[in-house]
C-alpha cells in the first residue's frame, strides 16, 4: 500500500477539540512537522478533518 506524507501547515491554538485530538493521534504536534502514514480509510478521515491545516504527498 502507498504511504501519505502529511504535513502541519496551521497551529493548533483555537481549534476545537476534535481537530487537536486527530492531529495528535496523526502525531503532529509543531508547525512544519512532517509525518508519513499508510494510506487507509482510517487515516483519510482524520487528514479530511484536518484538510485545512494540513498538506498531503503521496510518499514513496
């Protein structure tokens, strides 16, 4: 299966709880830090909740 690299583009501060919550269980916690997931349903839900402060690469 192919792999996501998922990047933090917006802080945190703000957001509701739901928003904090994915983007800790993806372990992003700072601005610019990058981290890669296997592309399955489940991490698709969680980058679309968070489709505005994040970008998305497919990774090799």
């Amino acid at each position: 299966m192919a792999n996501l690299k998922i990047t933090l583009h917006h802080g945190l501060v703000n957001r509701n709880a739901k928003q904090r919550a994915t983007a800790q269980s993806l372990g992003l916690r700072k601005i610019g830090q990058t981290v890669v997931r296997e592309d399955t349903p489940a991490v698709r839900g969680m980058v679309n909740v968070l489709r505005h402060l994040v970008t998305v690469e497919e990774a090799d």
